[in-house]
C-alpha cells in the first residue's frame, strides 16, 4: 500500500495525469449528488434515483455507438424518461411507482438492445455498469463542472419549494406552489446528478452516491441547511479516501468509494450524538419521568420544524 505522500506524488506526476482528472470528476459529482440526494432522502425517493438511474443507460448507449458526449446522452434520455413518468404519473388510476416500473425497466432494456448492436459490447456494457473513472476524456471533466454548477444554482434557487413539497404536498399544492412542475424539476435534477456520478462508479452503484452521504447527513443532523452542507463533504471525503485506497491496492474505484460512503453511514448510524443507536439506547434505558417524556416529544417536533431550517428556539 503505497503512502498518503506517495499517492500525492502520483496526483502531480504528467505522466499520470489521468488520476487527478478521476480525483476531480468523482469530487464534483460527490458534491452534486451530495446536495440533490438530501431531497431525494427527505422525500422517500430512493426508488426513484435507482429507477433514474437504469433511465440514463439508453442515452449512454446511443451516445457511444455515435461516439459522442456520454454525460449529455444520458441526460436527454434520463429527463425525456422523467418527463413521461411525471406526466403518465398525472393518472391517480395508478399509482407513480408501477409508472416507474414500467418507463425506467424499459428505458434500460432499450439501453442493452441498443449497446449491444455496437463492436465489442460486452466491455462497454462492464464499463458503463461499474463505470470507467480513469478512462474520462477532458471534455466530460468540463462539462462535468459546468453543468454541476447549473444544477447546484437551481436547487438553490427552488429549495424552499422543495422543500415545502417534501413536508406535506397538499398543503404546498393548496398554497398555490405548482407541484407537478416541481416534482419534474427534481427528477431532473436527479437524473443530472446521476448521469454526471455514472462515469465515476458505474450505473449500478451511482445511487449509492445519491443516498449513503445524504442519509448518513440525516442521522448527524436535524436542520436542512447542515444537512446539505454535510451530505457533499461526506461524498467528497469519501470520493477521495476510495480513490486513494482504490489507487493503493488496485481494488475497483467505483465499489471502493461506495464501500467508503457506507462505512460512514454505519458510523453515523451507531454513533451520532442524537440520532444515533447508543445514543437512542441510552434514552430508552434511563428512567422515564414525564419530564423525560416532554423534552422527548419536544426533540421530535423540533426536529420537524427544522426540516426547512427554522431555528426552534
């Protein structure tokens, strides 16, 4: 296992300058994935970033049989799939995870039908699956960064709706925010988190990279505002530290930054000071005085009001 300094050298080396291009990309979609998967946890939308996430896969494909830009093929056919599942969603006949089912398990056969018609498929196919972070060319790093930055601007800019819709839909909806515009914002967003995180560790365990630093956020924290500050330096010191241990026992990048990110979830599962599971065992175990029970229900309901940010006194 080489060092810390050793694996800084080699960050510095030209003739190796593939490695800090991965180290960058795979920071930036941390980040980016780190600010939208705190919406995506808040809401219950896991199944929707994993749905998503299989949406992309026929625009990757159309876009390496025509040689083109991966991250802007997987997105015009992550957002036309989002589109249809919002809208087709609108029929309260059925609900909108059978919707899902159905679009995004299609999208992702047509993704495999279509790849397969190229030279050479069954590489592609590995890379696409487990991802290829050391194989990006410099023009996916720029368009990496530029569309991060647009998408960070938006969810910026739309937080307080999302966040009103997160908390309770028909009240936003009787508060006159237009929901369906915002749910297909989000899936929008979510599917450009994906599609710029799917070089970096592959289309089968991007949603890790949406969902493990958010909720390991979520257990640190009850404000929104933290949460999200959080969730992307949990992702980027994840992508870091799993590209490092990546580089310094050959082990696959992709899975060895999950691997990393879910060491820090089980961390904050056992051993966040509020949320935690000593820390809950610890207030199941003491004597419950109706004093106890109070500032129990008061954490709870100041935990709620928070969500957006609020201080509660």
């Amino acid at each position: 296992m080489i060092s810390l300094g050793e694996f800084i050298q080699d960050l510095l080396n030209p003739d190796l300058a593939f490695l800090p291009k991965a180290l960058l990309v795979a920071v930036m979609s941390s980040v980016v994935c780190g600010v939208i998967g705190c919406h995506v946890v808040l809401r219950g939308m896991a199944f929707i970033g994993d749905a998503v996430a299989h949406a992309v896969f026929p625009g990757l494909a159309i876009a390496f049989v025509l040689q083109g830009s991966l991250v802007i093929g997987g997105a015009v056919a992550g957002v036309v799939t989002a589109v249809l599942v919002a809208v087709f969603s609108q029929n309260r006949r059925l609900k909108e995870d059978s919707i899902i089912g159905v679009f995004f398990v299609a999208a992702f056969a047509l993704g495999i039908v279509i790849i397969s018609t190229a030279p050479g498929y069954a590489g592609s196919l590995q890379q696409f699956l487990f991802g290829s972070i050391t194989g990006i060319p410099d023009e996916d790093v720029y368009v990496v960064a530029i569309a991060g930055a647009i998408l960070l601007l938006v969810a910026f800019l739309l937080h307080k709706e999302f966040v009103a819709v997160s908390l309770d839909r028909e009240m936003a909806r009787s508060a006159g925010l237009p929901v369906f515009w915002l749910d297909l914002a989000l899936y929008v967003l979510v599917t450009i988190a994906i599609v710029l995180s799917v070089q970096t560790i592959g289309n089968i365990l991007v949603l890790a990279l949406l969902i493990t630093p958010a909720a390991a956020a979520r257990l640190l924290t009850d404000r929104l505002g933290l949460m999200m500050f959080l969730a992307p330096v949990i992702g980027g010191a994840s992508a870091l530290v799993g590209l490092y241990l990546s580089w310094s026992l050959d082990l696959p990048a992709g899975g060895t930054i999950v691997l990393v990110a879910t060491a820090v979830f089980l961390v904050a599962w056992f051993f966040a000071p509020r949320h935690g599971l000593l820390a809950r065992r610890r207030r199941h175990g003491s004597a419950r005085t109706p004093e106890q029970e109070a500032e129990n229900q008061g954490v709870a309901a100041g935990e709620r009001a928070t969500l957006g940010g609020v201080p509660t006194g």
